[in-house]
C-alpha cells in the first residue's frame, strides 16, 4: 500500500496526540519528520542549454535561506533540488514522483513555459501549490488552481515596451523571437501596444528554439531596414545573439536593439560587451535597481556566486520562497495544500525588485516594470532605470 502525503500528515498529527504507532507500518521518526518539515521540490534546467537559468534560479531559493534561516512557523525547511535538463517529460516525471514517494509538500521552479504546462496537471491531481518562479507565459497560471507565479509574465514587459517605442519616436519595427509560447506573446503583447501608439511593424520572424542560428534572420532585419528591431530570446541566450548582431554589422546599421529584459539579462550583460550600449529594454528586476535591500541582495549574491551577478531569474527564486515562508506563517505551518494556497493569494512584500503582491484572482505577480537602458557604471555594465511604470498587472488577464 502506498501511504499518501495526508495519510503521513494523519499519522504525524496521531503521534503528536500520543498515540502509538503500532501497526501503522511507518517508522516513528519518518512520521515527526513529516511533522516537522516541510518539503519543497526544486525543479530546474541545471544541465543542458537553460542551464544559466537553473544556475540563478537555484543561488536565488539559498540567497532566501540563506537570509532568513531555514525554519519558518517552526517548521524545518527541506530543499529538494532536481535537473529537469529542460526536458518537460522529466518535469513531469520528477514532479510525479516529489508529490508522491517523495512527500514534496510544495513544488518550485519550471525554468521554461513547457516545463510548466507539462506539470501543472500533476500539482492539481496532487493539490500542491506550484510555485512558478522563472516560466513566463501568461496562461501557466490558468493551468491550474494550485499554481502562483513570482517570475513575471511576458505580456507585463512587451507591453510597456510597445507603448513605450510608439511614444519615444520609433515608428517602424521588425520583431524577432524565439519560436515557442513566451516569444510569440511577446511578440502579440509587444505588437498590440506598439500598434495601439500609432506604430507599424514591417515584419514578423520567429526563430528555431534549439540551436538558434540567427545569420538568415538578422539579413532579413537588414534588408527591412525598419528604424528598430524587437527582440525575445529566453534568459542566457541574449549573448549568442548579441555576438551575430554585431559579426553582421547590425550595431553599426543604425537599426536600434529594444526588447524585454532577457535580451540583456544581468548574467551575461557584461560578457555581451560594449554593442550592448544604448539597449532600451523593460523588466521587473535590473541588477542595477536603486534600493537599499537590493544592493544588499547583489553583494550578497555576487558574494556567494563567485561572482555570478543575479538576473531576473535569480528574484524570481528568492520571491518563490519568500512566498512559501511567508504562506506557512500565515497558515501557523500547516502545509495543506489549499490553505497554503489560500495564504498566498493577495499576499504583498518587499522584494530586491521593489514591491511585488500576488492578484487573488489570477495568483500572478503584480509588479513594477522598469525601463532600462544599458550604460557603463563603475567600469561594468548595467541596465540602467530610466522610468517606472507601477503595479503592471498581466496585461493578457487585465483587459488591455
Ligand atoms: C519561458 O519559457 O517562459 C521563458 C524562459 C526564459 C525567459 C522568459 C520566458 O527569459
């Protein structure tokens, strides 16, 4: 017979009553440390070709513990950390095994889109709160009642950046984007608003996912000539881009580069190099933001990481346990699945990102997004705030 996360729970309370466990067929300490700990399985692409995504994601959830301890309402905090590889069928077939002989009480992380669709059904039939802290594309959070996101959603930066090309004199634009859900949202997203300001977009290409080669694509940005060119690709592939723009005269075409924040995410910027200058993005978190509690995290981070600075993907891991922690206090630590759901809906904090609160409808993040511009600061480069646009819901689930 296989024994169940609530039956283990049961047992845990039964001891905790001082009822002997005879018979039950379960040792006596497996049954406290049900009662004692609380277990998150970590899920990330630490191998293959997201891995810088695992890399920031994983340094994010131990900046968080290693912050704020690794207890929370008295309940021990256990990480368990899994190498999805990027792979949804390992997503899914890690997840499967967390809930059930692994007694993950939450699951966190799912680095890319697919890897979210592909788990959100075994966090709905298991009722364990999935925790979204990279994945980005709106509708994950429509896939079941059990997820909350703390990364962003794409719709969130494309467009603030539409809106904000149409009104900073860019009037044509050729969009480029990684061909998979998140990039053509972007790309719709970014269109919309663009389009809305008075803007026109002269041509649409979506490139392969796996193996980019952006040779044939950028020609055609060339041939177009349009006055800037838009831009997705996912966390950790911007410097393989940004290494053809240049090899192709891109950066001396007059063209100008504007995107979402992954283009230039904080991991790479600096190994991008000086073509990355003047690239006006829009983000929910720039290494660079402007508080005191953020240029702690960095130091921090940078500190621990061998240097490693924290990109937008590093927040979304910290923010996922600041969730978790703060749920189980809200909840007096229990780990019931929807209780701890109800707990973190419409919860609000301070983030190194600035404040951040999740909508109790939709269970997605709202945010600040930033408008940044990469500039030279202390000898390093940064995507540097020029404006804030405040609390941006999903666009996609706010009518726009
Ligand atoms: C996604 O697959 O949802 C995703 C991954 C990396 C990003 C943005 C979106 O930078």
């Amino acid at each position: 017979m296989t024994i169940t996360r609530r039956r283990l729970m049961t047992l845990a309370a039964t001891v905790s009553f001082g009822v002997a466990l005879a018979g039950a067929g379960l040792p006596q300490s497996a049954a406290h440390a049900a009662e004692d700990t609380v277990k998150i399985g970590l899920i990330l692409p630490i191998t293959g070709p997201f891995a810088s995504t695992g890399a920031e994601e994983l340094a994010g959830v131990r900046q968080y513990m290693a912050d704020h301890g690794d207890t929370s309402a008295g309940k021990k905090i256990e990480l368990i950390v899994k190498d999805d590889t990027g792979s949804p069928n390992e997503t899914k077939r890690i997840a499967q095994e967390l809930v059930t002989s692994g007694g993950a009480d939450v699951l966190m992380g799912f680095g890319l889109t697919p890897l979210a669709f592909a788990t959100a059904p075994i966090a709905t039939q298991a009722k364990v709160p999935m925790v979204v802290t990279a994945a980005a594309t709106s509708s994950i959070t429509e896939k079941s009642p059990y997820i909350v996101r703390t990364s962003f959603a794409t719709p969130q930066g494309a467009y603030v950046i539409g809106e904000w090309a149409a009104k900073n004199g860019i009037n044509s634009v050729v969009t480029l984007v990684s061909d998979y859900a998140p990039g053509i949202e972007e790309q719709d997203w970014f269109i919309k608003a663009f389009e809305k300001g008075g803007g026109k977009v002269v041509e649409k290409l979506t490139v392969p996912l796996k193996n980019p080669d952006f040779a044939p694509f950028l020609q055609r940005v060339a041939d177009n000539k349009p006055e800037a060119v838009f831009v997705f690709v996912p966390a950790g592939v911007g410097a393989q881009f940004m290494k053809q723009f240049r090899e192709r005269g891109l950066d001396q075409s007059g063209i100008r580069l504007i995107g979402t924040g992954d283009i230039v995410d904080d991991q790479i910027l600096n190994d991008i190099g000086d073509v990355a200058l003047g690239i006006v993005t829009a983000r929910d978190y720039t290494a660079a933001h402007d508080s005191e509690m953020n240029r702690k995290f960095v130091k921090d981070f940078e500190a621990a990481n061998d240097g490693m600075r924290p990109n937008f993907m590093a927040v979304g891991g910290y923010d996922g346990m600041a969730l978790v922690y703060h749920a189980l206090e809200k909840t007096g630590g229990d780990t019931d699945g929807d209780r701890l759901i109800e707990a973190m809906k419409g919860m609000s904090w301070e983030s190194p990102r600035g404040p951040i609160s999740i909508d109790p409808e939709t269970r997605d993040i709202v945010q600040n997004i930033y408008i940044n511009k990469v500039e030279r600061k202390d000898g390093q480069l940064y995507s540097v705030t020029m404006d804030t646009v405040k609390d941006v819901k999903d666009p996609a689930k706010a009518g726009k």
